[in-house]
C-alpha cells in the first residue's frame, strides 16, 4: 500500500510539472476563475441597463413630455426623440431596442375619456430586452397617465398589503448569485477538460508507451490524474472565491467553506473520472472537443444552476440525478447562499461519492482497456 501510494503521489506531481509547462491551460485557468467569473457576474443578461430607447411625439403636450421625462437611467438609455421616417431605419439599424409613438392629441382624447393608444415598437432579436424592457415601458406609461389623470400623485390603497422579505439576498443583486453559479460551473467544467487534455497529451507525445514500462498500474495512473487536476482546480476556485468573488464583487458567502470544499471535492472525484472516460473515447484532441462540448452544456443547462430544476420536464429531472453536477449545484447553492450544514446537505454528499465511485470503476475499465489495445 505504501509504494501504492508513493507512486501515484510520483504520477501526481508528473501531472502538475506537465501542467506547469503548458502555458495554454494555465491561461485557461487563470481566465475562467477571474475575468470569466467577473464578467458572468456584471453582465446578468436579464437585467435591463441602458436600453436604447426613441419617441416620435406627435402630440408635444405636458402629458407626452411627462412620459418621455420618466424613461431614464439606469434602465433606460436618455429618450432620442425621432420623426417618423427615421423610426424603421433605426430599428433596422439595431439604433434602437424600443420605439414608443404618442399619437397626436393624445392628451386631449386622454382627458375627453376616448381612451387614446400609444404605440410600442420593440425589436425582439434582443431578446431579453425586450422581453423585460415591455413589461418596465408599459408600468411607466401606465404610472404617469393614471397621475396626470387623477391629478395627484397617489396610489390606489390595495385590499391586502403584501410584505416582502427577500432572504438571503435581501438587495436582490444578480452579481451575487451570477458569480457562485459561474464558480459551480466552472470547477466542473476545468476538471474535465485538464483530467482529459492530460490522458490525450501524454498518447499525443508518447509518453504512455513510457509509463506501460514502469512498475506502475492503470489505477496509479488515473489516481495521479485524479488527484493532480482535482488539486489545481480546488486551488483555483478558492483564489477566484476570495479575491474575485469576495474581494472584488462583496458577495458574501453565507456557509462554512471547508464544507463547500469538501462536496466539490467530491464532485471532481466524479468529473475528473469522466474527463478520463472521454479522453479514452477520443483519438485526439478535437474529438475531445466535441465530446466536451456534446457534454459540458447539458451539465451545465439541466443541472439547476441556470435554471430551477422544479421548471423542467419531469423525465429530464429524474435523469439529470445521475449526473454529479446536479447535486454539486444543490449542496453548493445551499452552503453559499442559504448557511447549510452537513446535516442538510449530507444526501448530495452520498450521492456525489457513490456517482464518482461508478464512473471511477466504468473509467478504470476503459483505461485498462485502452492500454491493452496499445501494448
């Protein structure tokens, strides 16, 4: 057991000098778990900032100027206000998102009773835009012309007060959760592409043939692998949680870390195993490409981190309970964000270990099936 484990601890540090000589993964990593994990943060799409925005104001009354002035920032870019020819050119052109048009005596009919309309242009290839943007142009309208109408700004007093309390994220900022989900989703997606790169690189320059020579067995090899690539991303998840997610963007982390660390660990117990599956799969690297694409996405979309499982279809959820990014995302958006402990998220820790236990045996079986092939 003790030379078992010295060689694979031997293996292990191969893989670390291999990785240290390609600047390219290094790039790769140091990328994803910075600028990658920023940006996803500060760039949420559904959000609305600074749409572009035009009105043709054929009416030129009090009431028009009113609902122009209420369009501002930071959810609306400053109103350009148009004629009509220059309407579809600049929709065409991708000038503006929205084109509202007050139709003339506009506040004449409004305050005869004749309930005049006002036109909403909006161009739907932006899609998140304009699906959010409508909702934000129609309460605005609506808000502005309800007060113009009445005569005074108040609102109507409802039958039930409804008290909102946001837990866990009381200021709703999308940062805070954009930046945890990319973390989860990049400590899955790295440890497949470096466990596989690895296996692909050493057949690539033959150094496999070198290792068949040695007194070492293919459990060794794809333990060094394991543990190696699985140390690196650990590494690199806890830098980018503590100077990018805690130091740049002040999203706090609710629960304990180590634990958090734990899980994923596990987790990479499971993805790195498939990284090494796939690698077997594949004859070089672009084929590992496309397989890594055919698999990263789905892992990545159908795992909850994106979208709430409870919102897919039923057969799609239950299959997704074999995949171990499923549970990776629960357990850790249950200790980031909500302060759980082992006694919650204990299930997801029995299910990762029993996952990476499967495809660490389907793997090995391949691998020794491999080597067999190239002996």
């Amino acid at each position: 057991m003790r030379r078992f484990l010295a060689n694979t601890c031997r293996l292990g540090i191969k893989e670390l000098w291999s990785l240290w000589r390609d600047p390219t993964m290094l790039v790769l990593i140091a990328y994803v778990f910075t600028v990658g994990v920023y940006t996803a943060a500060t760039a949420m799409p559904e959000t609305l900032h600074n749409a572009p925005i035009a009105i043709v104001d054929e009416d030129r009354s009090p009431l028009s100027q009113r609902i122009a002035s209420a369009l501002y920032p930071p959810q609306f870019a400053p109103p350009h206000l148009i004629d009509w020819p220059q309407m579809d050119p600049g929709m065409d052109q991708g000038l503006y998102t929205f084109v509202m048009v007050i139709p003339r005596h506009f506040q004449r009919d409004l305050l005869a009773g004749r309930s005049p309309q006002i036109q909403l242009n909006v161009d739907a290839t932006r899609m998140s835009q304009a699906f959010v943007g409508s909702g934000y142009v129609q309460q605005i309208v609506m808000g502005e012309v309800g007060e113009f109408a009445q005569r005074h700004r108040a609102s109507a007093a409802a039958p039930v007060d409804l008290a909102l309390r946001a837990r866990f994220n009381p200021a709703l900022e999308p940062s805070w959760f954009g930046s945890l989900v990319q973390v989860i989703n990049y400590i899955a997606m790295l440890s497949i592409i470096l466990t596989g790169a690895a296996l692909i690189r050493e057949r690539e320059h033959g150094t496999v043939e070198h290792l068949l020579v040695m007194p070492v067995t293919p459990a060794q090899i794809m333990l060094a692998k394991v543990w190696s690539m699985g140390a690196v991303v650990l590494l690199a998840a806890w830098v980018s949680i503590a100077l990018v997610v805690r130091g740049l963007l002040h999203v706090p982390v609710a629960g304990s870390l180590p634990l958090f660390f734990a899980g994923a660990a596990l987790c990479l117990f499971a993805t790195t195993s498939m990284g090494i599956f796939m690698a077997t799969v594949a004859r070089n690297m672009p084929q590992f490409g496309m397989l890594m694409m055919l698999t990263i996405m789905p892992l990545q979309m159908l795992s909850g981190g994106s979208t709430p499982r409870e919102s897919m279809p039923g057969p799609v959820q239950d299959l997704m309970l074999a995949a171990p990014t499923t549970h990776f995302v629960q357990l850790g958006q249950a200790i980031l964000f909500r302060g759980a402990g082992l006694d919650v998220v204990w299930p997801q820790f029995a299910a990762l270990l029993l996952i990476g236990a499967v495809l660490f045996a389907l793997s090995l079986r391949r691998f020794r099936r491999t080597i067999a092939q190239m002996a």
